[in-house]
C-alpha cells in the first residue's frame, strides 16, 4: 500500500467531508424537498412580481412620455435608483407570495377557492372591497409609522428620495418597507376566501394603481377625481400630493382613513389627461 494508499483514503476523507460522495446511506429528507421547493416557488415569484414590475412602469413610463413629453428628462439618475430599490422589493416580495402559492397548490394553506359558486355570487364583489379596504387598512397605519421621525430615517426617506415619483417608483421601497408591504396579500389569502379570479383582478388594482399613481399627471377624468367619486377614491392626484408635503394623505386606495383621521390634505395640481388642466404645474417637495 504505502504512500499511495494513504493519499488515496485522505481524498476520500476530503469528498466526504465536503458532502461530495454519494450518501447510499442517508435517508431520504423530505424536509430537504420542501424547502427546495418552496424556495424554487419562491424565486420563481420573484422573477413574475420583478417582470410585472418592469412591464407595468416601463409601460406607463412610456405612456407618459407620449402624454407629457420631457416630462422624467431631469431625473434619471433618480429613475435608476427607483429600479434599483424596486427590483429589490420585488425579490422581498417575491418570497411570502412563493411561499404561499405554494402552500396554496400543495398543502391547502390558503382560503383560494376555484369554483366561483363555493360561496353565494355577492361574495365575488365583496371579497374584493373587502380586501382592498383591509390592505388600506394596514397601509394607512404603517404608512403613518413610518412618517414618525425615528421610522422615516430607517424606513420610508428611501421612498420619498423621489422628488417628484415617477412610474418607476411604484416599488422603491427600503427592504423594511418591502417587508411590511409583502406580508399583506399572502396573510389575507391565508385569513380570508377570496376566488382566484378576483385575487388576479386585485393584483391588477394593486399594480396599476401602485404605478399610476406614482407617475405625475392624472389619467383619470375630472369628473372622476375632482367630483364625488374621488372624494373616497385615491388616484395620483391625491398621492402626488403626499410626496410634495409628506404629511397627510397617507392612504392606498380610498380617502377613508385619511378623512375620518383628518389627516387629508386635498388634491395637487398636476392637472387632468381628460380635464382640460393637462400641464398643471408640479410643486416639489
Ligand atoms: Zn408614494
Ligand atoms: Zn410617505
């Protein structure tokens, strides 16, 4: 044997050692498969909220580049830190969803139900107001946390670096923010039933709402934001006016809280795309 035999049992000790050799032995961890699983369920979340992400902005980027040309020409060094951060966030939230998209496929996790008719047809609207209200809800009060002084500086100055936003900034979101944003829908479809179709129209809300009204000008009608409906409707009018006084309007998509808070502060003016006020000035905050 000799020297040859030694070296050999050493670089047997060393494959071993590095988990390299094939463990006919080990038994078989299905603790192992899930997490592979999940985690893969998780990344695969990640690249759809990221892809959403970029094809939402990048759209209605474009839309406003057409409906208010030279409109982000000063800014885009900060339109590149709003992809930087939303990228991130799409990764922080890609993680819950992953995670309960696959509890929801493989171990019934949720209360996501197929069959429209599982619970009377009402149901179907309610769930949907029901769900929006509840994500106001959280929204609303974490978003009024994070304006205290001592929170803005860890968690929210990321969000307001955008002076003014931009439709890229949808999702620049400090990771602590990301945090707080990405629990919500996953915790309410583990809480509460909501039919998958009405989930994807949530998502819909959520995304294009998130983006528009980041982006500068309004594409909603006067009639819509200016008349009674927009006096409990949150568009960009509304939220533009966030970012240039930083307090008040802390609301996501209905003026409620904000109202019965008395923490409203009224509309900007960025003017209408439909209004016949297209070019209203921008006040910088
Ligand atoms: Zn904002
Ligand atoms: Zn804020």
């Amino acid at each position: 044997m000799g020297k040859t035999g030694e070296s050999l049992s050493e670089s047997m000790y060393a494959i071993h050692a590095l988990g390299l050799a094939p463990r006919r032995s080990a038994p078989y961890s299905p603790a192992m498969d899930y997490a592979l699983a999940i985690l893969l369920s998780a990344l695969a979340m990640t690249l759809i909220v990221g892809g959403r992400y970029l094809l939402t902005s990048g759209f209605f980027a474009w839309l406003t580049g057409r409906v208010r040309p030279g409109h982000y020409d000063q800014l885009k060094p900060q339109i590149a830190r709003e992809i930087r951060w939303s990228l991130l966030s799409a990764a922080i939230y890609g993680v819950p969803a992953g995670i309960v998209a696959w509890g929801w496929q493989n171990a019934g996790w949720t209360k996501i139900y197929t069959d429209p008719e599982l619970y009377p047809l009402w149901y179907l609207p309610l769930s949907l107001l029901l769900f929006l209200f509840l994500h106001d809800t959280w929204f609303y009060w974490t978003h009024r946390l994070f304006h205290r002084p001592q929170w803005f500086k860890i968690a929210h100055a990321v969000h307001h670096d955008s002076r003014p936003p931009t439709a890229w900034a949808a999702m620049s979101f400090h990771p602590v923010e990301a945090v707080s944003g990405a629990i919500v829908i996953p915790a309410l479809v583990i809480a509460l039933p909501i039919h998958v179709g009405v989930l994807g129209l949530l998502l819909l809300v959520m995304t294009v709402m998130g983006v528009s009204n980041h982006m500068g000008w309004e594409m909603f009608p006067r009639w819509l934001v200016r008349g009674r409906p927009g006096k409990w409707l949150i568009t960009a009018t509304h939220h533009e006016k966030h970012h240039e006084l930083y307090r008040g309007n802390y609301g996501l998509y209905f003026r409620f809280w904000d109202r019965i808070c008395g923490t409203d502060i009224g509309l900007a003016d960025i003017g209408s795309r439909f209004g016949g006020d297209a070019g209203g000035k921008r006040v910088r905050g």
